[in-house]
C-alpha cells in the first residue's frame, strides 16, 4: 500500500480536488483525464478547520482486488429455451424410440431408415403447427385484452379514473404508500398518451410487454427446426451402422449421449445444475427407446416372422 503523505492547500482548492478525486466520481480513476497511470483519493471531502491539510492516498489503477457487484439472470432466457429444447429433446427421444421399436421388430435396414424419417418431417411437422398454434392463441388473447384495456379509457373520464385507481392499487400492494403509489399513477398517466398508458397498465396488471407480443411464426420454425436437429442425430447411427446389432449399439449410444448434451446446455443456459439436468433427461430417453424396442420384440414374437419379412 502506498505511504500516505500531506500536503498543504487552501480550501477552496480542497474542496475542487475532493470533487474530481472523489472515490464514487468515475473521473478519480481515469487517467486519460489526468494524464497519469496514478491519481490521489482523499480520505475527508472537507478540511478540518485546525489544519488547513487534506491527506491523499494514492489510487491503484490495477482494482483487481476491488469486489465485483451485480448479478446476471437467466430467466428471460425461458420461453425461446423451452421451446428450443422441448424440441430437440422430442424428436430426439421419438425418432431414436420409433427406431428401437423398428429394431426390435427384426425390420430391415430400409424399413427402420424409413421409420425414423417419416418420424422426423411427422413430428417437426406437427411440432410447429402445434407451437404455431398455442403462440397465435396466447397472441390473440394479448392483443385482445389491449384492445379492451384502451376501450375502458374511450368509454369517459370516470372509467379512466377507476384506470388510474386500479393501478395505484398495484404499486401500493408492491409497497408504496397509499399516496406515493397514486402519485406515481398520475405521473405515469401525466405523462404518456393514450397508447403509452394502455402499455403501462398491460404491463403492470397482466405482466404483457407490448412491444413483445408472442410470434407464432417464430415459435413454429424454431420448434420444426429444433425437432429435426434432435431427430437427424439417432437416424444418422442408423444410417451409418450396417449390422443390426451395432445398429441398436449406435442408436442408443448416440441418443443417450446427446440428451445428457441437451441437459447439460439446458441447465447451464438456464443456470441451473448441469449434472442432475442431464441424468434426469438420459433416464427419461432411455425408458422410452427400452419401452418401444420391448414392444418390438413382443409384436415380432406374437406374429412371428411375417412381420419383418412384409
């Protein structure tokens, strides 16, 4: 640490270096505004009146020491991580188990290649009109409600003051004063039109960001694009393996190996654990592809043959 050392000045020129070397002014720790690689903090923001001294330590540029504050969140990251994985997981899980099922009916080489690509353009298909179709209710709905929130304030000054007392109720209950909170409402209605309002109350009363409305384009091309990058990983342990055995070997390797992948990149995206998001999804691929293959066996074992030769 360096020495501290004293140096005489007026006050008034105390008080003008307190202002640019303070410790919470940014400008204390730059040195392209001083021209130095070292500035001086003081320890007082005055001078006491029995000696017109004021004492500088030196100031460090290297704060390696210093504490890091803030915090990052990962829960914004939710809906277009839902709907990423929920994708990739499925057709991971559905093309690798509808594989399995094939295998473990003694089907060809064809059929099961067959199997798993109808499995995939099925299920990425379904996938996003299904997506496409909850986001573009849940858009409808929220569009919806706007246009209903802004007709409670066409209707005349006393809806719009049950408006203006609805809201002050929600900061209140958040825990502002019953006068704070009507003063904040005011303020807010003051100064925004009718659209800006409408948005404040959307997002305060239903938790709805306007400018960030639902789309369910969106939604559904990332769902089928999600769908088919999960389900091309165990077709391709099946394109490439020739023996049915190693067929069997490579598919559930692969799938058990990349859904432990999705768990692990899920869980840290969202951070969250990695370890026990990726053993609880390889569990859950591994019943469904040992569940089908089981009911593959049993068909070929009840109806014989006939099965994979046709």
């Amino acid at each position: 640490m360096p020495i501290p050392h004293k140096t005489p000045v007026r006050r008034g020129i105390a008080g003008f270096l307190s202002f640019y070397f303070d410790s919470s002014s940014p400008s204390a720790m730059s040195p392209s505004l001083f021209g130095s690689q070292q500035q001086f903090l003081p320890l007082k923001s005055s001078v006491d009146d029995k000696d017109d001294q004021v004492v500088f330590l030196e100031a460090d540029d290297d704060r390696s020491d210093k504490p890091e504050f803030g915090h990052e969140h990962y829960s914004q990251r939710g809906p277009w991580l839902r709907a990423a994985l929920l994708g990739a997981n499925d057709g991971l899980i559905s093309t690798a188990s509808l594989i399995m099922g094939a295998a473990g009916a003694d089907s060809t080489r064809n059929v099961i290649l067959l199997t798993g690509l109808a499995g995939l353009v099925a299920g990425a298909l379904s996938m996003a009109c299904g997506e496409f179709v909850s986001i573009a209710g849940q858009r409808d709905a929220e569009v919806a409600d706007m246009r209903r929130e802004k007709a409670e304030f066409l209707k005349g000054e006393e809806y719009a003051q049950r408006e203006l007392e609805e809201l002050a109720g929600i900061y209140e209950a958040r825990g502002l004063s019953s006068r704070l909170a009507m003063e904040v409402a005011k303020e807010l209605h003051e100064k925004n039109d009718l659209d800006g309002i409408v948005k404040i109350h959307m997002r305060d009363e239903l938790a709805i960001d306007t400018d960030d409305l639902s789309n369910p384009w969106l939604a559904a091309i990332v769902s089928a694009l999600s769908f088919s990058m999960g389900a091309l990983l165990p077709l391709l342990g099946a394109l490439i393996a020739q023996d049915p055995k190693t067929r069997i070997v490579y598919v559930v390797a692969i799938a058990t190996i990349s859904l432990g992948a999705f768990g692990m990149i899920g869980a840290k995206v969202g951070g969250a654990p990695q370890l026990p998001a990726a053993i609880r999804v390889m569990i859950g691929g591994l019943i469904a592809m040992i569940g089908t293959y089981g009911i593959g066996v049993v068909f070929t074992t009840v109806n014989g043959n006939d099965v994979a030769a046709s």
